[in-house]
C-alpha cells in the first residue's frame, strides 16, 4: 500500500471510517489537522455553522445522535456553502444506519 504513505493518521483513519462498515466516527483520530476552508470563515454565518458543526460532531462521538444530526442541519442551513457540513452529516447518517438521508 505504498500509495497510502504520504497521508496522515487522520486521513487513514477516515479511509477506514468511509471503507470499513463497522468503523465509527469514533474511530477518526484528530490530530489538528487545519483545512482550507477553516481558514477561509469569515462570514458570521460560516463561523456560526461551523461552531453548530464542531458542536454536532461532539455529540456524536458521545453517541448523541439525534441531538447531533439537529445541530448539522442547523449548521448547513446557516451556510450551504460549505461542503465540510454535509460531509459530517452524511458520516453521521450513516453511522445512524439512515443511509436514506431521513
């Protein structure tokens, strides 16, 4: 697998998270890694989303699940521009076995 030697430990681990059916969220290690498109917030809504966002994904790791999939609506209904919100979404459907989107 010598293509996977240049990514991070987070960026496996998502890989697994995305590849492995019984992976978590959970299981996503964070080591900081910083974004682009963290860097480029600069509206009131972003930065509102994104706290909505980081929040959801809190919950989630603590297995509150519903309570976490209100706050990333919320989050992209601030700022549908921001593709990393649908993402965590998705992630957290997923793992909520509602791969229906409902």
């Amino acid at each position: 697998m010598a293509a996977l030697e240049h990514l991070s430990e987070r960026d496996k681990a998502v890989l697994r998270s995305i590849f492995d059916p019984t992976a978590t969220i959970g299981d996503v290690v964070d080591d900081g890694d910083t974004f682009e498109e963290e860097l480029d917030e600069t509206t009131d809504l972003d930065k509102q989303a994104s706290a909505l966002c980081s929040q959801g994904v809190r919950l989630a790791e603590t297995g509150k699940q519903e309570e976490a999939l209100v706050l990333l609506s919320q989050g992209i209904e601030l700022a549908p521009g921001r593709p990393a919100a649908y993402n965590d979404r998705a992630q957290l459907l997923r793992l909520m076995q509602r791969d229906d989107g409902r």
